[in-house]
C-alpha cells in the first residue's frame, strides 16, 4: 500500500462567530505535505488497488490545467513512488511557459512528462483516454480532478466518529467528486452544501452517477468564475489568516468559507446549528495566484 492510512485523524477547529450557531473546519489540508486534502483521499484507493494489481512497469497518466492541484498531487505520488508519470495540460500556448509556472514546474521535478494540448483537444478528454489506453494498455489513467467511483469510496475516509455530530457538511465542488463521496457516505439526518466553483451545467448529471442528491444542496460560489479572483475574496482570506491562523487558497477552500460567512449572515443556517466545513487542501496555488495578481498590480494573498 502506497498510500496509508494516516497515524492520527486531522484536527476540527473552531471558527468563532457572531452568530449562534457552531461553526468548524476540517483540517484535510495538513493530511499530507505535497499530497494534501481531498486530493489524497480521491487518489487512495485508484493508487493502490490499481498497484496492487500491476505491480510492475506501472504508470499513472492523468489530466488538468495550468494550476491544477491534481496534477501537483499525482506528480507527487510518482515522486513518492518512484511511478513514471504523464501529465496532459490543457492549453498549447503553456509548452514554452511551464518553467513559470510553480505548478507545471513542481510536476516536472516530480518527474512528470508534460504534454500540452489544445483547449479543443482537451474538451474531448473520452477520445483522450481511449487513445491512451490503446497506447499505453498497463497504464492507470486518472480522470480529471480524480473523479470517479473510487475516489468516492476513498472520500469516505474524510468522515469519522468526530464528523457524525454536525447538522450540515460543506465541501467545495468542482469535479464533483468529494461532495458525492461526503454525500454518499455521511449520517441520514446530516444535510450536505456543495459549493461551485465552476459554472458547469453538467455538473449535478455528474453528480448524480456517483451517488444520490436526497441530503445534498449544490450553492454557486464562483464569485465571477473558475480560477476569477475577485478582490473581496482576496481580502476575505487574507482576514480569515490572521482570524484564525488558516491559510486558504482562492479558487476552492476560500471561496467556500466565503460563501459560507454570507450564507451565515444572511440567516440561512438555523440556530443551534453545527456547520462542518472540510479544508481540501489545494494550497500550492496560492503561488501561481499571486503571479497572476502581481501582474496586474493587485494585493496578494498572505
């Protein structure tokens, strides 16, 4: 087993309001130190069922954009492991810019092989993956974000004795992966918010082939778009920082919390209530973020 089970759970901490309800933060952010949050969980059981069958000449072939977090964790998996990894990037214009790219750059000293592809390419990820399999008949080919049916049963293991006492469970979504397996897999009573952060009409069909939607409630966080840093946002999580000594990143975690604070402002939680939000890691863009924002003279994120 490459992947273990960790020694000691994650901590829950206590995120004090002004409101009376209990509101909390899971920890899956410090999991691992390069292969952090949900992206751990949805690779736990793709990673070792599948080495557990091909024990020899392995490799993990999968996909992702520029700032992908996926694409950092399965470089690190490969790392770890000494497993030849691919990596399909969308976007051509990328193949001469990797080396200023902090992510596409820590894949490739995690020894991924990078292959840059066009955007209309890469919205034909199934033609992809036929191809690749063909090519490469051993190879474990991870889907996008690593979503699919073991990476639910994998998520199943970011809830324990500790997560059964909360009335809501919120996750950001983007493949949908985590929501499903949180969803799937948590108490009856226990309601489940799913935060967008991709404007995907597809998105609850998606859904809805990993698990059941009876206890989940999908809630649009973009704030203006996937990878859109807004400066409210910016000053949101540079404030939740010095708070409560969380880091957040701009395109998952923060944007939830965000949206999370509004949804408390505006009473949309019932009183008494004990709301449990789970960290899914994902802070290695804090990097490439601020790139971006330097670029266009804006403040950073501390």
């Amino acid at each position: 087993m490459l992947l273990k089970f960790p020694a000691e759970t994650v901590p829950i901490q206590e995120i004090p309001t002004d409101y009376n309800i209990k509101l909390f933060i899971k920890r899956e952010d410090l999991i691992h130190p390069q292969i952090s949050g949900n992206k751990y969980w949805k690779l736990f059981y793709n990673v070792n069922n599948y080495l557990e069958n091909h024990p020899e000449s392995p490799y993990l072939i999968t996909f992702g954009g520029a700032y992908s977090n996926h694409i950092a964790a399965v470089s690190a998996v490969g790392n770890l492991a000494g497993i030849p990894t691919l990596g399909l990037i969308r976007g051509e214009e990328l193949a001469n810019k990797w080396r200023d790219n902090p992510t596409l750059l820590f894949a490739k000293r995690n020894g991924m092989n990078l292959k840059f592809v066009s955007r209309e390419e890469y919205r034909h990820k199934e033609k992809l993956t036929e191809f690749l399999q063909n090519e490469f008949p051993h190879a474990l080919i991870i889907p996008e974000g690593g979503t699919n049916k073991e990476a639910v049963a994998g998520v199943k293991m970011m809830l324990n004795d500790q997560t059964k006492d909360f009335d809501y469970l919120c996750t950001a979504v983007g493949t949908g992966g985590t929501v499903s397996g949180i969803a799937e897999f948590c108490e009856e009573n226990q309601k489940v918010i799913g935060f967008k952060v991709v404007d995907d009409a597809s998105l609850e069909n998606k859904i809805l082939e990993l698990t059941s939607m009876r206890n989940l409630n999908l809630i649009d966080s973009c704030f203006g778009g996937y990878g859109k840093i807004k400066d409210e946002t910016i000053r949101f999580i540079n404030d939740f920082k010095e708070k409560y000594g969380i880091p957040l990143e701009p395109v998952y975690t923060g944007k939830m919390m965000q949206k999370v604070f509004e949804l408390i402002h505006e009473g949309y939680f019932p009183e008494n209530s004990r709301v449990l939000c789970f960290h899914t890691g994902g802070l290695q863009g804090i990097e490439g973020a601020n790139l971006l924002l330097e670029k266009q003279n804006r403040n950073l994120i501390i």
